[in-house]
C-alpha cells in the first residue's frame, strides 16, 4: 500500500484525491453520499470494510493511530486504553464530512468498546444529525450495554445509530478458540451489504 506523506494527507482533507485505495466524493456531482472511516489494527477491520464498500460503492477513508500498536503490547496497551476509555493521536486529524449524509464506522472491539484511533474520530468531528452505522470485527459479539455506551458516544458528537452489525474474527471449531481467516471475514462483511444498503435508505 501506497505510504502517503502527511501532506498528502493533508491534502486528502481539503480537496479530493485518492486516500488508501479509494476516492474522495466529488460533491459538486452529488456523488459520495455514504463515507466509510475505519481504522484496522491486524487488517481484518480493513478487509472486512474493503468488502462492504465494494459492495455498496461508497468512498472510503482509513484513520491512521500515531501511536505503535504492533504485537503483544500493543493490543494490550490498546486494550487498557480502551477500559479507561483514553484517546490517541491520529491521522488524517480532521475529515471534512459535508459531502456526506451517512457515516459507516469501521472497527475492531477492544474491552468492549471501539478503538482508541475510532474513540478519537468520533469525539474530534461533529455529525450535525447525520446517520451513523456502527461496523464492529471482534472476537465476541458486543451485548447491548456495549452497544448503548458506542451510540451514546457518537450521540454526544451530534450523530445517530441508526445501525450496528458485527463481523466475528474468531471462531469456535471442535470447542477451540480459532483465528478466522480474513478471506472468511471480507465474505462475512459482503453479506452484510444488503442489511445495510436498506438501513441507509429507510
């Protein structure tokens, strides 16, 4: 993947160019109704969000978190701070969201709650009462609780839920704990497309 400098990125912000594989909306067409913003740790909350907007053709754009979050760790530093629920640096650090009337958020779960790099985005950007659909990888299913703490987060920011779908990224085979493969989860994320096209235009 293409290694943008933080200009380009920068640049990605104010105008429209070509931002981790895909292409900014052009609003003078009218085009570029749907965002998705994920950030991906191990890749399968990219492979997965990949996925959906090939299947929904909307735009989409990757957070970066400035902070190492490589290997053992990271994810455990990762996880701590997501149960004290503490923000990161990130880039790009402000997206322009006024070509877009829904936002889709990509993440993985970490103690129940989203990323620290998503956490970020959301609590730095003002939806102004646009549709917000939550798209969660995570090695177990959010319960409501977990749910209601995300939507109330991005309702703080001026956004609405109006959708939450979850991609496993574990599996249990012969009552073992095992890694899906992140071809199983790119599947799982395409067909999810439908349920959330419909959401989008309800």
């Amino acid at each position: 993947m293409n290694i943008l400098s933080r200009a380009a990125a920068a640049a990605a912000i104010a105008g429209c160019m070509v931002f981790s594989g895909s292409v900014c909306a052009d609003a003078a067409q009218g085009e570029g109704r749907t965002l998705i913003v994920f950030y991906s740790r191990t890749g399968n909350t990219k492979v997965a969000c990949q996925a959906l907007q090939k299947e929904l053709g909307c735009d989409i754009l990757e957070v970066k978190d400035m902070k190492n979050r490589a290997g053992g760790w990271g994810f455990f530093t990762a996880a701590l701070g997501s149960m004290f629920n503490t923000h990161t640096k990130i880039e790009p650090v402000h997206i322009d969201l006024a070509a877009y009337d829904a936002i889709i958020i990509g993440t993985p779960v970490w103690a129940g709650r989203p990323a620290a790099a998503i956490r970020t985005f959301i609590a730095q950007h003002t939806f102004d009462g646009r549709k917000v659909i939550m798209f969660t990888t995570t090695n177990v299913f959010e319960n409501k609780g977990s749910q209601s703490r995300t939507e109330n987060m991005v309702a703080q920011s001026g956004g609405k839920v109006a959708g939450y779908f979850q991609v496993a990224a574990t599996e249990k085979i012969n009552g073992e704990k095992t890694v899906r493969s992140q071809e199983l989860i790119a599947q799982d994320a395409a067909k999810l497309a439908n349920e959330i096209r419909t959401v989008l235009t309800q």
